[in-house]
C-alpha cells in the first residue's frame, strides 16, 4: 500500500490494510530499526479503529520478524538480515535497496597492484601488470553489514578509479562504459572474525562470518571481477531455490 490512508468500505480486512500501512512505514525508513513504534492508543487514534484490529496487524508483522515485542518497552522495528539469492547475480547495493534500506561504502584503500599474484591470475593478467585492488566497508542504512575486498583488471580499474568509492555500485558504473557481467562463480565458506574485522564491522572477535568469493565473467567470457567479500553472519544470510 502506497498511502497512509485505509478505505472502510474496501474488500479487504481493516487489519490486513493497517498491516501494508506499517510494512510500508518499515520499508521507507519512516520507522527505523531498533527504534519502538507508536504504542497501541496512538495507532487507534490515528486508524481510528479497535485495538483488536491494531493487535491482529501488529501480529503479523511480529511473525514475520518485522517487529518484535519488548517486555517493557513496547515493540520495537527489527533491524533486517540481508538476503543474498544464490541463483542471481546481483551486487551488495541492489540486495540493500530491495530490502527498502539506504546502502554506502566506507573506502579503506584504493590502489593498483602488481603483486596480487593469486588475484592476478584468476583474472587473466599477466604477470608485471597492474590491477586495482579496492577495499571497503559496506552498510545498510548505518549498520555495517560487511567487508569487501574487490580486484578489476587494468581497464576496468582506470575506470573505477575516477569515481567516489564511497559511493559508486560498481555494477552501474560498468555499464554506463558497456561493460556488463554474464556469469559468475561463487564460493561460500564460514570463517570467525579477526580483531581488525571485529572492529570494522561492530562485532566482537571471533564471531562467524560468511566468506563469499566471486568471480565474475563479461559477455566475452573473460574475468571482469574478482571480489571476497566477508558478510556478518548476524546481518546476512543466502536463499537457494531448488527444483526438482
């Protein structure tokens, strides 16, 4: 539901529209995560309705983690697990925004190399030229979600380079010079945080990380980008589709 407004005399049960109503109050940023809701008298005030409507649409919400019930405090916006979809390939700020929150990057260095010799060679470079390794911090809203740490060959770099790192997703930028992504392998593994990663990302060392390395293909079928990217596990977790 687009608005904030209900229709009484519409089809649908009051407390199903009060519930799109606060989903999308969610989704918008007008509610932000981690912060209490209006209590029960204000929103039959404001929907003027009974409080068992206000409750059955506040239920919903609650089973569907968007909100949960403090004993004390009130009920309170859950701060939301990004959800990667192992079956497309799309990048960290896409995932972000279709979850309704705001992504950016925190840049933490930006330089060609010559001696990534691994990155180097799951890229096709030969040995003695440069590629751009990136390293980031990236967020959803204000809450950092993960840690990133991208290489691009020459080309690509030369080009990646003259935008703000901060706030660049890197998949637009590639296609407004027609590079587009085709394909992309991935590898998944768990690893515990180090006191450096710990810190980055707000969590204490030694808590479980999800470890993503990518490498993805241009329409030519040549290596475009190679990226680990280390995802609290707390913050962060992947959808696959299985068919049979």
């Amino acid at each position: 539901m687009s608005t904030n407004k209900i229709n009484p005399k519409k089809g649908e049960a009051l407390y199903l529209q009060i519930k799109d109503v606060l989903i999308n109050r969610i989704q918008n940023g007008a509610w932000k995560p981690n912060t209490l809701i209006p209590t029960e008298q204000e929103l039959i005030k404001e929907f003027n309705v009974s409080r068992t409507t206000i409750r059955q649409a506040i239920s919903i919400l609650v089973q569907n983690g968007l909100l949960e019930k403090k004993q004390g405090r009130g009920t309170i916006v859950k701060s939301q697990r990004l959800v990667g979809n192992l079956g497309k390939l799309r990048g960290f700020a896409e995932e972000v925004v279709e979850r309704g929150q705001t992504p950016h990057s925190k840049l933490l260095r930006a330089e060609f190399k010559e001696d990534l010799y691994h990155e180097m060679d799951m890229l096709g470079v030969k040995e003695g030229e440069a590629i751009l390794l990136v390293e980031r911090i990236r967020f959803a809203d204000e809450i950092p979600i993960a840690l990133e740490r991208t290489c691009w060959p020459k080309e690509v770099g030369e080009l990646l380079i003259e935008c703000d790192l901060n706030q660049a997703r890197y998949y637009e930028v590639l296609e407004q010079y027609n590079y587009y992504l085709k394909s992309a392998n991935e590898r998944i593994t768990a690893i515990n945080a180090t006191i450096n990663e710990a810190d980055s990302l707000g969590i204490r060392p030694g808590e479980a990380l999800l470890e993503m390395t990518r490498l993805s293909f241009g329409v030519n079928d040549h290596p475009i980008e190679y990226t680990k990217t280390k995802y609290r596990s707390d913050k962060y977790h992947y959808n696959i589709e299985l068919e049979r």
